[in-house]
C-alpha cells in the first residue's frame, strides 16, 4: 500500500451552522484515501481531488496534530469556534482505517481535543477505535463524546463484498456495545443503504433488530449517491460481478442527476418501509436532544430541533417550512430570546414562533418530542 506523508495547510473544516445529523461545527479529514475500499463511496468522485487509486494510495496529514493545536488554542484566536461536537470522520477518509495504526494521528488529534476541552463525535466503519477507548472515555468525562459505527446492514457476507477492508458489521456493533456498556453515548449510521442489495424488507428488518439489539440510541439513515465518474465505474464493477442483473434497475433509479440521487419515488419507498419496520424496533431516527443539548448554544438548540423536526416530517412525505426557519436562526448574531418579534426571522410564521418560544423556556418542545418518538 502506497503511502505519502504531507502537509496540509490547515486542518480544520468549519461550517457555516451546526449540523443536524452529526450535530457538528466542524470536522476534519487526517487522511485521504481509503482502505476501506467501500465500493459505494462518494470519496471516489471527481470534485474531492483524491490523488491517485482511492483505496491503494493514502495520504498522512502528517502535521495535522500540529495544525489542530494551533487551530484549536484560544491565545490565538481572534474569535473561539463555534459550539456542538468536532466531527471525526470524513467523506474521503475514515479516521480508523488500518494506516492509523502506524501513525496514530487521530489518537493525536484527540489527545490535543481533550486537552484543550472540545466535545467530539467519532464516526468509523472501524473496530480500532477501541483502541482510544481511554481517551474517548476522558473527553466524555470532561465535555461529551459520541460514538457512531456506519453500516449499509448487518449481513457480514454482503459486507465482505462492499466494504472488503472495513471491520465486519457483527464486529462494529459489537464494539458499539462495548462503549454503550462503558457509558459512551452512540448509534448507527445507516448510510447508504444499498439499491436491491441491502433495501429488503428482511434484510432492512435483521438490521433494525441487530441495531437495537446492540444498544444503539439513534439510527440516521440515507440512500445511496451513484455519481457519475469514477464512483459510479467502481461501483458498477463491483456490483457487476456480484449480481450483473441489477445494472438494469440501477439504470432505472439513477438518472444521471447531478448531485448522484437516485429518483425520488426510490427514495420514497426506501423511507416508508424503514418507517414501517421502525414501529416494531423504536430507535430514534435523529441524534436525541438529550445527547447534545448541553453543548450548543441557544440559537444552536433551536436550529438544530427545527432541522431535525423538518427531516422528520419530510421523512414521512409531509411538507415542512421548519428547515427555512432553521437555517435563518442559525445566521443570527444575537441570541434568539433577545428578539422581541420573532416573526421578523425569515421563515418564522405563528407556528414556528409558537415552538420557538417554548423552546427557549423549556429547552425542547412538545411537538419535537411526539415527532422523535417511535409510535
């Protein structure tokens, strides 16, 4: 495995607001390149710029845990950074993946968050986190930490398939249920999962059961992307020797859009039958409040509860404004309950001022809690 040792010139990547999924402000990517080798991967695509074959040619961002202290020390900083969890974990990389066993730079980067007090959330398709699990367990002691395994189902044979060089999806669960055990808040990203391979209502059902089973709080899930370009070439390679008579229903569903989804009325389906099977399982389908709220500021609170509350709707096939709401929240300069008239908030109407205003009193709403709960 080719390896090359650079210099980035900076590391961290921020955001313009928290981000509702992984409930971030900013994340980095130690590496590029992965060995993972997920045949699905977006990293493959063109517009990321990953030099060489992804999955053979890894790049170390060798001065990356030099860069983080820089970054991350207050004394230098004309304005701290922003509130919610660093993400570890990448769209060309994972943080875990077998390099960083030689060269240890994520364990790095968390030392230098521990010490400097940074929340961080984790997200790998790797049992070498458990490694850190002495850091991990300092970082939640002292801010918070959160632990997320990706998985596209739980079927390790199809698995082996996929994802040949990422640890086995029975070996990721176990392992989130090592840090459950040890009070380390965590769940699953179920993401992609994959067209005619992993979406049956059996396989999306075992998955569900081996989820909950494994003690996950929350499961966040997403269809697959298939760009055109070197990602979708991989894939179809793959997917050709595993089942070449798909490549037909592929070609129904992914119309060469340019972001990479497939058509709506697939993804439609793909949500009501994990909607359908989640009445039997009741995993959140949202990271919980009650696993962030401590950390975000009061606009934060409130943007990332409307965005999650808007997914949910729209999850369902309901219409929602909420997510309009969110984002203008999210800009403002001042603290939301410093706002006399709140309808002045674009996106804001009598409803959405109503959730608000509860919102600021309470620290949730009623509304958000019905809709995170599984009925």
């Amino acid at each position: 495995m080719p390896v090359a040792e650079i210099s980035a010139k900076s590391i961290l990547r921020k955001q313009k607001r928290v981000d509702s999924w992984f409930i971030s402000f900013c994340g980095m990517n130690l590496y590029r390149g992965c060995t993972h080798n997920c045949a699905y991967c977006d990293g493959r695509h063109e517009k990321y710029n990953v030099n060489g074959v992804f999955e053979r040619d890894i790049e170390v961002k060798i001065n990356a845990p030099e860069l983080l202290k820089k970054e991350l020390d207050p004394s230098r900083k004309s304005a701290p950074l922003g509130k919610g969890f660093v993400l570890l974990g990448g769209g060309v990389n994972d943080s875990y993946q077998p390099v960083e066993k030689k060269y240890e730079i994520t364990r790095q980067a968390l030392k230098i968050l521990a010490e400097y007090g940074y929340p961080v959330h984790i997200l790998t398709k790797s049992v070498l986190i458990k490694r850190d699990f002495d850091l991990i367990q300092k970082i939640n002691k002292k801010t918070k930490a959160l632990v997320s395994f990706s998985i596209s189902s739980t079927d390790d044979n199809i698995s082996k398939v996929f994802e040949p060089g990422a640890s086995l999806p029975s070996e990721r669960l176990e392992t989130l249920s090592y840090f459950r055990r040890n009070g380390i808040n965590g769940g699953i990203f179920y993401m992609p999962v994959i067209p005619f391979v992993t979406d049956t209502p059996k396989i999306m059902d075992k998955t569900l059961s081996d989820i909950k089973s494994a003690g996950a709080q929350y499961i966040v899930s997403s269809g697959m992307t298939l760009k055109s370009g070197k990602q979708k070439e991989h894939f179809f390679k793959i997917l050709s020797n595993y089942n070449s008579s798909l490549i037909p229903s592929y070609n129904n569903v992914y119309k060469e859009n340019i972001y990479g989804s497939a058509t709506s009325g697939y993804y439609n389906s793909l949500n009501k039958t994990l909607l359908s099977l989640n009445k039997i399982h009741k995993i959140p389908l949202r990271i919980p409040l009650s696993l962030f709220s401590d950390i975000l500021n009061e606009n934060d609170r409130i943007s990332v509860i409307l965005d999650q509350l808007d997914y949910l709707l729209k999850l369902k096939g309901q219409s929602s404004l909420y997510g309009f709401a969110s984002y203008s929240i999210s800009q403002l300069k001042h603290p939301v309950s410093e706002i006399a008239d709140l309808r002045q908030i674009k996106g804001v109407g009598p409803v959405t001022e109503k959730l608000i205003r509860e919102i600021i009193i309470t620290g949730t709403c009623n509304y958000y809690e019905k809709e995170m709960a599984i009925k």
